[in-house]
C-alpha cells in the first residue's frame, strides 16, 4: 500500500473541514440547538415512522441494485432464497451484522439482528454487498486469491448502501421522506469518512510521536485525540463544544487494536462513490470494470486493483468529490427547508 494513499487522505480531509463543519451546523439549525455537543452529533435529523418487513427491504435491495446488471440481480435473489441469513435477534445472539465467506467451495453466510428500522435495510444491503463479492471471487479465482483484502471489502459494500439511498430518494413521496434518506447521507458520510479519516490521524501521530522518540500514556493519548476532536468539529470556531470527558473516546475504540485500519473504511467510501456514480451515469463499460474488481479477489496488491478499475486513492480527486457530493446533499436539504420557511 502506498504510504502516499493515507496521507493524501488525511490531508485532503484536513483541507475540507469546512464541509463538515457546515454539516454541524445545519444540525444544529434543524435541531433548534443553539451550543452543540458531542452527543448531538447522535439523533437523527428527521424521524420516519416508518417500519419496513424483511420481505420489503429484500425488494427494495434487488431493485436498488438493477444497476449492476441482470446476473448480479440474479445471484442475490439467489442468496435471498437459499436461506444463507441468520435474520433475526435473539436470546444470546451475537449483535451487529457480519458476513462469513472464508469457505471457497460454500456460499457465504451472513449474521443479521433485522430490526424493521430503515437502518436494518441499509445493513442488509451493506452485509449482502459484502456476500455478494465472496460469491464473485470465489467463482473467478482459485481458492489462493479468492480471499480479498478490507481495503476492497467495503467497497462493494458501501457501494450498495449508495444505491440503496439513490433508490429510496427516488420512491421518495414527500419532503420529510426526502430529508430523512438525506440527513441518512449526511451521516453516513460523516461517519465513514470524515470519522475514520480523524481515526486514521490519530493512529498516523501517535505512531510518529513514538518515531520521536516521546513517550507516550493514556494522558499523552487524550491530548492528541482531543487536538483533533477540537478541529474537526470546529470547537475553536464555535462550531461544536467539545467537553474534555470526551477526550478519551479514543479507549472506547476497538479497531485500534488493528493498527492501520481504520482508513480503509474512509477509502472505501470515496471508491464505492466513484464508482456508483459512474454506474448511475451509465458510463461505458462501468458496471462490467467494478464486477471485474469483485471477480479479481485478492489477485493483485489491492491499491492496485482499485486503481485499474480507475479510481486512484492516491490522489485527491475520489475525496474532492465525494466532499462535493455532501455539499450538493447540504444545498438539497437547505432548498427544501427553505421551501418549509424553516
């Protein structure tokens, strides 16, 4: 992996926190909060009562999907059919929701607590994305290079969850409906980019303290995450009040135990944004180049991979755009907000 890809990651981030900072403050307008907090962050921006069955939100993931193709649509009716889903909560289940395609002769598994919220059909079309590559890979690769590295992996995952939003905005029948699915956006955006990417500068200096020679302790841990907490939520302009209790989250976070990871998740996001949009936009050979990128598994060095289905993470232009795609949402809530007179 490049070291120029974590680094142009961070610093295209760092150039582009106004963005997020504007985020924080229409959630604060559309929340009638006057001194944001951290754990404002949190509700969603608008409510929907809405439950969804499972049978709806299979619906809604096929023809979310139609994009990809007739065979991609076929292979994940299949897996809907073939009971390869563990569905629902219950007593001393494990939480969250997983996929297993570590078996290459065997289809993939996935682990799901559907909970009939619009979150659980995003999820369901998360996990089935990551099926959905296993399924690819282990049909085009022998069992050597079918295993694909994460920096892939949640690519084809977000990647449905984009198309997922771009459907439902589309069968979108009224405004709060529309500002519900674009404040999801908004969110996930954050939370998988700009999130991660503040994960990843955290892990990038406490690694260069040690390169330093400092030492370093769990007060010397709070002073450099709370540094960044401050300036990517814009404590200083006024934006959101960071509290130092909350200078120790950096304890609370698991994946830091997996040096080095934590960036994939923001890569990620750019790449499946890169491609959908190309996919949406109907470009040539698009949908044909990111299957190609599910059937290569771990053939090649992943950054590799991604760059011959051209997208480059080495460069700024996959953060610039995805930057410029939260802008546009912004300006889409701001517009019908301004419609409501609110």
């Amino acid at each position: 992996m490049p070291e120029s890809v974590y680094r142009t990651l961070v610093s295209e981030t760092n150039a582009n926190l106004p963005t997020l900072h504007r985020y924080f403050k229409l959630r604060a307008r559309m929340l009638g909060i006057d001194d944001l907090r951290y754990h404002d962050i949190y509700p969603a921006l608008v409510k929907l009562d809405r439950p969804f069955s499972i049978e709806e939100a299979r619906e809604l993931t096929l023809t979310a999907v139609q994009p990809l193709g007739d065979d991609y649509v076929a292979k994940l009716r299949a897996g809907f059919n073939g009971r390869y889903m563990h569905l629902y909560p219950q007593p001393g289940k494990r939480a969250g929701a997983y996929m297993n395609g570590s078996v290459h002769d065997a289809h993939p598994y996935v682990l799901m607590n559907f909970s009939k919220n619009y979150d659980s059909v995003s999820t369901l079309a998360h996990e089935w994305g990551h099926a959905m590559h296993s399924v690819y890979s282990h049909e085009a690769q022998p069992f050597q290079t079918s295993d694909y590295s994460i920096f892939v992996a949640e690519i084809a995952s977000t990647l449905n969850e984009t198309l997922l939003q771009e459907h439902m905005l589309k069968i979108a029948k009224t405004d709060e409906e529309r500002l519900y699915y674009l404040g999801n956006e908004l969110e996930a955006l954050r939370g998988t980019f700009f999130r991660q990417a503040m994960f990843a500068e955290f892990e990038l200096a406490i690694h260069e303290a040690v390169e330093k020679g400092e030492a370093l302790s769990g007060e010397k841990f709070g002073q450099i995450y709370g540094d960044l907490l401050r300036r990517y939520h814009g404590h200083d302009q006024g934006v959101l009040t960071i509290d130092d209790r909350v200078t120790v989250e950096w304890a609370f976070i698991p994946h830091f135990y997996r040096a080095f990871y934590v960036y994939q998740y923001a890569t990620s996001i750019a790449a499946a944004q890169a491609f959908a949009q190309r996919i949406l936009d109907h470009e040539p050979g698009a949908v044909d180049t990111y299957l190609g990128l599910l059937k290569a598994g771990g053939s090649d060095y992943p950054y590799d991979l991604v760059k011959r289905a051209g997208v480059d993470l080495a460069t700024p232009a996959p953060y610039r755009a995805l930057v410029a795609r939260m802008n546009r949402v912004m300006d889409e809530i701001e517009a019908i907000l301004a419609k409501q007179g609110k």
